[in-house]
C-alpha cells in the first residue's frame, strides 16, 4: 500500500526519527520535574517566568516534530489524486425539442433558455473535445455527429424548433449512434476517448422506446448520461385555447442517471441552467489523475515550522 502512495518509500526510513525525538523531550521534562521536587536550581524562577511558558515551550516543539515529519514525507514524494483537464473527450448534447419546452415559466420560455445554456455549454468545452448534438421529441436524431467544429454545434442549436410527444429513450439511443461516430484520436488511434451524455428534458416518455433501456444500454458502454431537469412544476401551454400542464419529471430523469452510472441536476430558472452546465462541464472536462503532491507536504512543513518559530519567539520575548 505503501509504494502506490509514494514515489521513493524507501525515505520513509527517516520518520523513525520522530519517536525517538518524542522520547528525548518527555525524557528531558521528567529529569527537569525530578530536579525541581530535589529543590535544584533557582528557586525563585517560577515568579520570574510566566505560567504559560511550560504550554508555549510544548507547542514550539510539537510544530517542530511536525514540521520534521511533514518534511521527511515531502522528501518521499508523495503521490495524490489531483483533477486534471482531459486532453480529450466526447460529449453528445441530447435537447429536448417537443411541445412542452415552449412552456414560459422560465423566461423567455423553456426552449430559448435552454438554447442559450447549451451554447454557453459548448463554448465551455475545450478545443480537443469532440461535440454532438441530438435533438429528441417523438422522434429522435443526430443533428451534429461528433465534431471540434464547436460553432457548427452552437448554429445546429440556435436552428432546433419543436415537435409534438416525447421519447426520451430514443433520444439516448441516438445520442449513442453518435457517440459511435467519434473520430480517433490520431496520437492514440487505438485507444477508446471517454465520452458522456447530456440531456435536458422537462417531461416524461410518452413515445418510443423506455428511457430505462437505454440507460442500461449507456452503462453497458460506460457512457454515464448526465440529466438535466429542466423547468418548474407550474409550467403550462396553451392547447386549443386550453392550458395544458407541463410538469418536469425528475424521478424518470434520476432514474436514467442512477442506471447508467451518472448526475441527475434540475434547474427552474436560465440562471440555473446555466450554473447546472458549467458544473457537468467541470465534471466531464476533468479527469482524476495519480501525480506528485511533494509541494503540499513542503507547505504544511513550512506551516509548523512558522508556528515552532513563532511560540519561540513568543517564549524568548519573556525574557528580562
């Protein structure tokens, strides 16, 4: 266990040095307590020095034996997990185009809010990064296959119009046929890109085929489908001169994340949407990487070696 936390272990000798310091000090306050019940030294001392000399003397050398060990761990080269950018990456935006994302309780209504946060979203993406986009209501398909063309994606989106019924499932369906469509890599053409999915639906599957399918198929390929919930529970469109409710349907949509292995977010408002993307583009834009983490351990060494410094001068300062 050791090894894989550490660089060069074989340094981790030298914290044996820790104990033995320890010893010497406790060593060294029984002699000075034995000496003082003897009567031995100055007597009249205690009335010289201040009572918290003995607590400050404790801290200065605490920060010290820490100081000395978080320094004999920076010089093993300690390894941490630390999030790094991905060089690259696949992300299918699946958007939600039927008749309900018309609805206006999110200003101006559902859809241009949502067209503006999946551009905001694209523009996030670094240029390495491979983007489509699907566009779902009772039908689906892929408007853009993956591509580094991002403003080619962000002008497919401004063009979406909407479309009777819903069939979510269809929906991640195409967004993996697209997902199968990404380029290699030419550095690496055999290795297989990460890749996610992100949609962004406010209703329920009223067509197609069962969005639990397709979310078992996405986990089948370790594509994790990030869900966006999109919408309040008051939303309403006008049908037949009928208003007609339009509520969100979060347990489908956490249902879909928890099967294939991603987030569920909701939003109630474009400020909120927005906010949603930026996190899922932190999420799927940074990877967890094993790299050296001596600066963090050289840091906190310094930490108590200023605190050791600082409770000595403090101590020296009593002085006469």
């Amino acid at each position: 266990m050791i090894p894989e936390l550490f660089m060069r272990p074989e340094r981790l000798w030298w914290l044996v040095l820790i104990p033995i310091l320890i010893g010497l000090y406790l060593v060294l306050i029984q002699r000075r307590r034995s000496r003082a019940r003897a009567g031995v030294g100055i007597r009249g001392l205690e009335k010289v020095l201040p009572k918290q000399q003995a607590w400050k003397r404790h801290i200065a050398v605490g920060a010290a034996i820490l100081a000395l060990g978080a320094l004999n761990v920076a010089f093993a080269q300690p390894k941490g997990e630390v999030l790094v950018p991905r060089d690259r990456a696949t992300v299918v935006i699946a958007l939600d185009v039927s008749r309900s994302m018309m609805a206006t309780d999110v200003q101006p209504d559902r859809m241009d809010a949502a067209k503006a946060a999946a551009i905001d979203f694209v523009n996030l993406m670094p240029p390495g990064f491979n983007v489509a986009l699907v566009r779902f209501a009772g039908t689906a398909a892929v408007v853009v296959p993956p591509t580094t063309d991002h403003a080619m994606v962000t002008a497919a989106i401004q063009n979406l119009e909407v479309a009777p019924s819903t069939a979510i499932g269809d929906g991640i369906f195409a967004a993996l046929d697209a997902m199968a469509q990404a380029p290699p890599d030419p550095n690496r053409p055999d290795d297989v890109a990460p890749g996610a999915i992100v949609l962004l639906s406010d209703g329920s599957t009223n067509s197609g085929r069962p969005s639990a399918d397709a979310a078992k198929a996405a986990k089948d390929q370790k594509i994790p489908v990030y869900t966006i919930a999109y919408g309040t529970d008051y939303g309403y469109v006008e049908s037949n001169g009928q208003r007609q409710p339009v509520p969100v349907d979060h347990y489908e949509l956490q249902q879909i994340a928890n099967i294939s292995g991603g987030k569920k977010f909701a939003a109630g408002s474009s400020a909120q949407l927005k906010d949603v993307y930026s996190a899922i583009a932190h999420e799927v834009g940074m990877v967890k990487q094993s790299q050296e983490v001596t600066e963090l351990f050289a840091g906190i060494a310094l930490l108590f070696a200023v605190v050791a410094a600082l409770s000595l001068a403090s101590l020296a300062a009593r002085w006469p």
